[in-house]
C-alpha cells in the first residue's frame, strides 16, 4: 500500500496552493488527491476570475489580510509565468443615498487595508471610467484585476509537482478512517495511507471531516451562481468591472459586470440554492443531496428571516427568468438589452451554514487528530489562495514538528 507524509484531498486552488507550499519549505513526502481528471473543476475553475484587493473586508480580518497580500503576491505570479492578467480596476456603483453612504465606509476600510480607491461623484465622474454605468456615486479601485483561474491552478501545481508532490488524478477519496499512526484513505481506486491528512475538498470538505468527527456543528449548502456573457458586438457596455454597492448583511454580491482575461464579458451570478452540490444547471438534481440540504435543521433557520426569504425568491426567479436575470444587470447599466446576453456557464458556492442558521462568512479551519479541515474557503478564495496556502502549511508543518525555529 502506497503511503505518504502527508495527503491533500483536492487539487484546487487551496490545496495546490498548500501542496506547493509544504514542498518548499520541507522535505515531507507529499500528494494530492483529486477526484476529476482534470484540475480546477469546481469552484477553483468555475468562477470570476477576479482578484479582489481588500477594500470590502473589516480592517484586521483574516479575509482582509489575504485579499490584500493576495492579489499583490497573484499579480507577481501571473507576471513571472506568463498567466492571463487583466488589471482592469473595478468600479463598484451606488444607487442610493443609502448605498452612498456606504462606499464612504468602503473608502475608510480600503485607506485602513493599504489599497488605493477613490470616491467619484455624480454620473460624469463614473463614465469617465465606465460610460454606460448609471448611479449617485461610485468608488473606483484601479488595484482590482482578472486572471484566468484555470491556468493559474495548474501553474500552481506545475511548481508542486517540479518540487516533488504527486498528483492522483480521478481519485475520488470516499472515506477517511482514523488509525493509530495516521490514516487510511478510502478511495475509487484502492487504499492509500498517509501520516497527515489536509481536506482541501471543497464542497465535501464537511462530509470528510464529519467522518473523523471535526466539524459537525457545520455543513456545506450548495449556492449554485450563473453567469450570462455580453455578445461580442456589445462588449463595449463594459470597459473594466461594474459592481453593485454591497450590502453587509447579505454574503451574496449580487449580478455585476467582469471583463476577463479573454476579453469575454461576464455577468452575474445569482445565487440560488443548488439541488446537489456539482447540480450546475437548475435541471440538475442529486436527490440524496437535497435530501440532505433540505433536512439541515441550519439551512431552515436560515431562511427564517422574511429578508432571507425574499432574496431566496428572487435569487430563484432569475435562475429560470430570463428577464428577471436581465433586469438586475440592466441596474447598473440601463443600456443593456435582453438580447445581450446569452447563457454562460455556473459555478457552486460552497457555502457554509453553523447548525443555528448562521451564513458562515470568514475562512474557517479545524485541526482533527493528525489533520487540518478547510471547511470554508468563501470568497475571496482564489484572491488568497497564495498566503492562504501558506497559512495552512505552516500549521501542518507546526502540527509535524517541521517548522523552522
């Protein structure tokens, strides 16, 4: 039976960025396990692309932190090896008195956080940065930018793989089993033993670590996001990225404009509860799953607020209306038309809910015996995947007695 030091399950942007990580700093026998053929499938694969530079997120916050650090250290890597960059700026619009407000408090946390932002006044500030964009005022963070995620998560584990960590691809971990000196790993393709076990697993973070009792005050419930794209010949109605004023009660941004390293414009996504947690299309369902969500004592007390349950409605009328999809883009840019938009692709969320209803909105890990659970990796995973990953690889190293002193 094939054993190593330590074992990562899942090959997205997390857990490449740890892989590689450990392998730099130690001389640890290191693999990574993943269940697809192919890497960044999921969430790592399935998303913007946009590297968000910090000024959304509480000054001293962990998010903070690894927004900041992390779209800097990305914006380097993508440099130094040829990765798709974009570094478009975003401009996040207000439509009210209320959101106005709003960006002041988003212009104080960006001064505080070290990112550079300004606050533009009336609709002939903003069109200088987006001409078709509609709203009282906005702030503009030039620090903002787009990276092809894909191609980033595999230069990740290119560099791994050169500093000796093994990749098993279409290896779906199905168990964890606790022994006395380690674990074995039940896979779809035979057992594998290693000492220390990472679970990087994403949407079944929760299900491998409740096998070996860690976290079960928590459980991932799946928000599928959709995305529609602009026609080629209407592009044009966004130069950068358009964003709503966020409101901080809610861990949705709502639909928005990102120009990405394609040249696509994309727009979305909503965010509506998934009948199974790789359910990309509102067709899709794992009746097991929903089952499961629909039976989370956390999930109904999540919705037991008329403000939750309002955002779920419409969050549900733009997954299978068009035109509810179009009307909330057509917020920020009036302009745009129905027949503007054609049907991209869907990403799942994998959101994590506390048994009393709570949208866990911070990274959250938890240490098992020998093992390290990433159980909530929310946006902005991929902004901080680079000093995320060192994060959690200096706590294995701790954990193992590696760590430099």
């Amino acid at each position: 039976m094939v054993t190593h030091d330590v074992a990562i399950v899942g090959g997205g942007c997390v857990g490449c960025s740890v892989a590689k990580s450990l392998a730099e700093q130690s001389s640890l026998d290191i693999a990574v396990l993943e269940k697809e053929y192919h890497l960044a499938e999921h969430q790592s694969g399935r998303n913007s692309g946009v590297l968000h530079p910090g000024f959304n997120y509480e000054p001293g916050s962990l998010k903070a932190q690894f927004s900041t650090e992390g779209t800097r250290r990305m914006k380097e890597y993508a440099r130094a090896n040829d990765i798709p960059l974009d570094e478009c700026g975003v401009v996040v619009v207000a439509q009210s008195d209320e959101e106005e407000a709003r960006l002041e408090t988003l212009k104080a946390q960006a001064d505080e956080n070290g990112v550079e932002t300004e606050i533009l006044h009336g609709e002939e500030q903003i069109k200088q940065y987006e001409p078709h964009a509609v709203g009282h005022a906005a702030l503009h963070c030039p620090e903002a930018a787009s990276i092809d995620s894909q191609k980033y998560v595999y230069t990740l584990a290119s560099d791994a793989e050169d500093s000796g960590v093994d990749f098993y691809m279409g290896y779906a971990v199905e168990q964890l089993r606790r022994r006395r000196d380690g674990y074995l790993i039940e896979t779809n393709k035979g057992r594998l033993e290693a000492d220390y076990v990472v679970n990087a697993a994403g949407l079944y973070a929760d299900t491998l670590a409740h096998d070996v009792g860690v976290g079960e005050e928590y459980q991932v419930v799946p928000f599928r996001g959709e995305y529609y794209e602009l026609t080629p010949e209407r592009r044009d109605l966004c130069e950068s990225m358009i964003y709503p004023t966020p409101d901080p009660s809610l861990p949705f941004l709502g639909v928005h404009y990102t120009r990405r390293t394609d040249d696509k414009v994309i727009v979305g996504p909503n965010a509506v509860l998934a009948f199974g947690r790789e359910a990309y299309r509102n067709t899709n369902f794992d009746v097991g799953e929903l089952v499961e969500t629909l039976g989370y004592e956390g999930f109904w007390k999540l919705l037991g607020s008329p403000k939750m349950m309002q955002v779920a409605w419409d969050e549900l009328r733009k997954s299978y209306r068009k035109e509810a999809f179009v009307d909330a883009a057509r917020r920020l840019v009036p302009d745009a038309r129905s027949s503007d938009f054609r049907r991209s692709y869907a990403g799942i969320r994998a959101q994590v809910v506390r048994d009393d209803g709570q949208l866990v909105k911070d990274p959250v890990f938890e240490r098992g015996p020998d093992s390290l659970h990433v159980l909530n990796a929310v946006s902005p995973g991929l902004t901080s995947s680079l000093p995320f990953g060192d994060f959690l690889a200096d706590e294995v190293l701790n954990d193992l007695g590696e760590a430099e002193t």
